[in-house]
C-alpha cells in the first residue's frame, strides 16, 4: 500500500441499511479526515481525527459516525443510509492539523 | 460559517495562462491551499500559502494576500491536460480545512 486506500470504490445501498465506507494510510500520519464531495457544493467535512483515539465532527456530521482505534484505520459507518446520503465520499490524511491534507481515490455512495 | 468564493467556470486556450481568484472569509486564517481534482479522481495538492506573495511552481503560481482575503492561482502554457476543477481551501483558526465549490478549468486546441 502506498498512500491512501478506500474501500469499496462504489456502492449501491437500498435506504435504512448500514454501511461502513473504510480507509486506511500507511503514511502514518496522525491526523485523518471524512468529507463528502456534492455538485455544486465542493467538498464538505464529516468527522476528523486529529490523532488515533480521538475524533471531532465537522460541517456535516448527522447521520455518520466514526472511529479511530489505530493510526492507520479511519472508517465512516452510516447507521441508517438516507438517499441524501448519495455523494462521493473522500477519505483524507495529514501530518498534523494545520498540514497539508492528501486524498484517497474516493468511494461513490448511491442511495436509493 | 466560513466563506470561500472562486468563478465556477473558465475557459481558454492551450498554450494561454488563466487566472483563477478565490477570495475568503474566515474566523482566522492558518494557510491556503490549492488542489486540482480532474473528473471522476481525488484532489491532489498544488500548492500552499501562508505569507503574503507569490508562490512559483514551474508553470503553476499562487498569490495570496492576506489583508485582501484574496488569493488567485495562476496557470501558465496551459495543457490540455490541465482540464479539472481547481479547489481553493483555506485553514480557519480551528485548524479545520474549508473548501470553495471549485472552478472548472477548460483548456480549448
């Protein structure tokens, strides 16, 4: 692995199912991010994770949880999926809070 | 909230420069960023500003003025390759990144 990796790449989920996007780095940076990415609006933060252990909610965190048990694992679970909950989901990592942040390949989420 | 305007369309020529501006309104500035993001794949980082002043990066330039809430990303001998939307972001003072709706670029033969 080298980077960032995402999984799965796509999905389909019919509404009320769960579903756990999952992301991983190997570059073993602390801090790691969730956004969702929809036309119009540029990408908007879920849940980040300043350093394994802890966890904050962003711009848009009703409806997702998250968990950091390692520094490498960061997944995204949608405990009840909506169909507003249809976007490309990118998973991002960084050095530190105020460093720059690198992308995952994304994963995009219909949900009907 | 945070406020990042940029223009949501250009087009031009190859060989051509274009500039893209993006101004901001944020609780506090810690950086800005610019990120390119061709369809359908992740933004990948370009370039970082902190100071006041110009950033050179081969064809690549970014500008930012801190008093101005204003930054502009300039594309020089532009490529057909260089067709993407370009993402202007800035670090507010709760270290949190926030992200303009983009400007996609179209580089025309």
């Amino acid at each position: 692995i080298a980077g960032i990796t995402q999984a799965p790449t796509s999905q389909i989920l019919a509404a009320g199912r769960r579903m756990t996007l999952r992301c991983t780095q190997d570059m073993r940076h602390n801090a790691m991010y969730w956004y969702r990415q929809d036309l119009g609006l540029g990408l908007r933060l879920i849940h980040y994770s300043n350093t394994a252990g802890t966890t904050g909610k962003g711009e848009v965190p009703d409806g997702y949880s998250v968990s950091r048990a390692n520094t490498d694992d960061f997944p995204l679970t949608l405990a009840s999926a909506v169909p507003s909950q249809t976007s490309v989901y990118f998973c991002a990592s960084s050095g530190g809070a105020e460093d720059t942040q690198y992308f995952g390949p994304g994963t995009r989420l219909t949900v009907l | 909230g945070q406020n990042i305007d940029q223009p949501t369309e250009m087009t031009a020529t190859e060989g051509a420069i274009v500039q893209i501006n993006c101004t901001y309104q944020t609780s506090g500035f810690n950086g800005l960023f610019w990120y390119q993001q061709h369809a359908g794949e992740a933004p990948t980082f370009l370039s970082y500003n902190v100071l006041d002043g110009l950033e050179e990066k081969g064809r690549f330039s970014s500008f930012l003025s801190r008093s101005k809430g204003y930054s502009y990303l300039l594309l020089k001998e532009l490529q057909m390759k260089d067709s993407a939307s370009y993402l202007c972001a800035v670090i507010s003072d709760d270290y949190k990144l926030s992200f303009g709706a983009g400007t996609t670029v179209t580089v025309r033969a």
